[in-house]
C-alpha cells in the first residue's frame, strides 16, 4: 500500500471522529438549552439521538435514515408548534439532517429524485424555526438555517460532480483500452490470414506435382484458422458492451524480463521468476501483450504509491486450471483497509483487459504484509 492511501485512510477516518463528537456536543447543548421544557427534553433528546444513529448507518442506510429524519424532524416541529412551546432547540436534530443530506446529494439516483428530497429537507427546516422558537428569532434563525442548507446542499452537489467525472473518465479509459483490443485484434487476425493465404497458395501450387505434400498444408491451414478464432473470440467480447494501453505487437518473455530489469535499474529491485512450462510459444499473443501491461502497471504503481518498498517479487506461473502473473512488493507497510479506498484509473484498464480474456484481477494486501496485484487468466 502507497504512502498516498495511508494518509487519505487516517484523515478519513479522522473526519469521521470530529463529526461525531460535534454531534455530540450539540446533543449536549441541546439537553441543556431544554432543561426547562419539560416532558418535550425527552422528545428532542430522542430525535437526536436518531439522528445520530442514522448518521453512523448512513452508508447502508442513506435513504431510509434521511426519509425518516425528515418525518421526525417535521412531526416533532408540529408536536412543539401544536403545543404552544417556544424555544425548543433541534441542534443535533439540524446537524444530522444537513450531514444526511450531503449523502443524499452525492449518491441517491436519479439526480431529480436526490433534488426533491433535498427541497422537502428545506421545507422541513424552515418548519422547525418556525414552530419552536419565538417571533422576534424566527427570521434570523430561518436565515442561519437557510445559509446551513445551501452549504450542505452546495457540497452534496460538489461531490456528486467529481463522482460523476471519475465515473465519466473510468468509462473513457474502458473506452480507450477497448479500443486497442480492437486493434490487436486486427494485427492478430492478420497475421493469422497471411499465414492462412501462403499456405494455401504453397498447396495449389505443389498440388500437382506433389500431391503428398498437400495434406500437411491443409494441416497447417486448420491450426492456423482455429487459432485465429481462438483469438477473436477472445478479443472481441469485450467490443461487443455498449462502451468502446499501450500495446506492442509480437511481445514475448524476453520483454517482460527487459522490462524488470529497467525497472531495477532506477528503483526497488525486481525479482522476476518464470516457472516451468511457460514459454513464448505456449502462451496467445493476446495474454503476452495483456501481461506486459499489468507487469507495466504494477511496477509504476510500486514507483508512485510505494516509494519506500525495498524490492518487488515478481512471477509468472502455470498452474491447472490458470496462468497467473503476481507482482508483491515488499518493505513497504500495507494496511488491508485501505483497499477500500479506491484508486486510479490504471487498475481499471488492466482489468478491463484481463476480464476481456477470460481471466480475473485482484489488487490488494496479501496474508504475508505485501501489497500485490495477481492476474490469472484461463490455460492456454
């Protein structure tokens, strides 16, 4: 794990604490702005301590503890209105509604659906200024809650923007690496064609004066022709979705190990194992190509994130039912929680091409402290 995520884990978890113990000090003072009221200190306490049980769940409970937010906020402000009290505080009650909304804002679909929600939330706080406090507070509360909202409301909308910008920039880079599986594709169908288009002519040509010799062209023309379409079905499932890397025709083994080795050469040493059974002609075109990618990935991903790692493991293998490359770098502390964190955009072209094939990607933390990133893709 990069030094990057450790730190963006901790101030999140951070932020989680002081807006929790903010909650907690408006119910403080709430409790003690209503010690006068009677049997509605006891109301008031109870919605907010709801609201800061619905803030706690809000991840798994963003709409349903919003909704009922909402209905609580508005029945206890008709309850207070209905019996003639003023002066009755909602701090806590307030602060979680405005904490709910920004969820709300960032991640309930559709937008127009999060937008109306929104909307009634203002309702139902202009509602409570004027149902709980008196006359001569009511336009400056109202004001204050009013100015509350529309900064809740402006960060829900904000964040809800740079999601749907990443959103809109993973599916670009889909889009990119699915557009040079296109061209591969049309490289290994050619060369599959032309292999296909000389022996053909090399048998009409010996056909008449060596007829033994046409069988094993015939032979050669059906290997040729199923491993053409070994490779496009491969490659052209992924072209297939409503969306639309760099690529290096002809890679072999000798190139991932170049590619290790310059690695090595200006950052943590790579030690870079083959295991038996692999070699440039057992393994498709298509899995050499994908596999220079993730080893490239993941070794500048080592660079950016883990600049502290002491050297990298790297190794590819044949097993029964998967050829798995796996790269762990070790030396540099990995916190399994941080995998949660989310990322770049290049975990999710190299998946994207892994997945194409048939195969799978996992990143994150290993049983023995490393940080790695496996790709198994199925036996050739």
């Amino acid at each position: 794990m990069g030094d990057s995520n450790r730190l963006v884990y901790w101030i999140r978890r951070l932020s989680e604490i002081a807006m929790l113990g903010w909650l907690g000090m408006l119910l403080l003072l709430d409790l003690a702005l209503a010690v006068n009221i009677g049997g509605l200190q006891w109301l008031v306490l109870g919605c907010g301590i709801a609201g800061i049980v619905f803030v706690v769940l809000r991840r798994r409970l963003r709409l349903e503890g919003f909704s009922v937010m909402l209905a609580l906020s508005f029945s206890v402000s008709a309850m207070i209105g209905s019996a003639g009290v003023k002066g009755v505080p909602g701090l806590v009650e307030t602060g979680s509604l405005l904490i709910l909304l920004i969820g709300v804002l960032r991640h309930v679909e559709p937008v127009r659906r999060a937008a109306q929600l929104a909307c009634v939330s203002l309702i139902v706080l202009m509602a409570e200024s004027m149902g709980r406090h008196h006359n001569e507070s009511e336009l400056a509360l109202s004001f204050l809650l009013l100015a509350a909202w529309s900064t809740a409301a402006g960060i829900g909308g904000y964040l809800r923007f740079v999601k749907e910008r990443r959103a809109e920039a993973v599916h670009s880079v889909r889009k990119a690496e699915r557009l040079e599986l296109a061209r591969e594709l049309h490289d290994l169908v050619a060369h599959h064609i032309t292999g296909i288009v000389v022996q053909a002519q090399a048998a009409r040509t010996v056909a008449e004066t060596r007829p033994d010799a046409v069988a094993p062209a015939l032979d050669a023309i059906a290997t040729a022709g199923s491993e053409a379409l070994t490779s496009m079905r491969r490659m052209v499932t992924v072209l297939r979705t409503e969306d639309e890397a760099d690529h290096k025709p002809g890679i072999m083994l000798a190139d991932l190990r170049l590619l290790a080795d310059r690695f090595s050469a200006d950052g943590p040493k790579v030690a870079f194992e083959i295991g038996p059974g692999l070699d440039d002609r057992t393994l498709p075109p298509e899995v050499m190509t994908t596999l220079h990618r993730v080893l490239q990935e993941s070794l500048t991903n080592v660079r950016k994130h883990a600049s502290r790692t002491a050297w990298v493991e790297a190794t590819l293998r044949r097993y029964e039912k998967a050829v798995v490359l796996r790269v762990r770098n070790f030396g540099a502390a990995a916190d399994p929680r941080a995998s949660r964190l989310g990322g770049g955009f290049g975990l999710v072209g190299m998946a994207e091409r892994v997945e194409a094939l048939g195969g799978r990607l996992h990143a994150g933390p290993s049983p023995e402290g490393a940080w790695e990133v496996v790709a198994e893709f199925p036996p050739p």
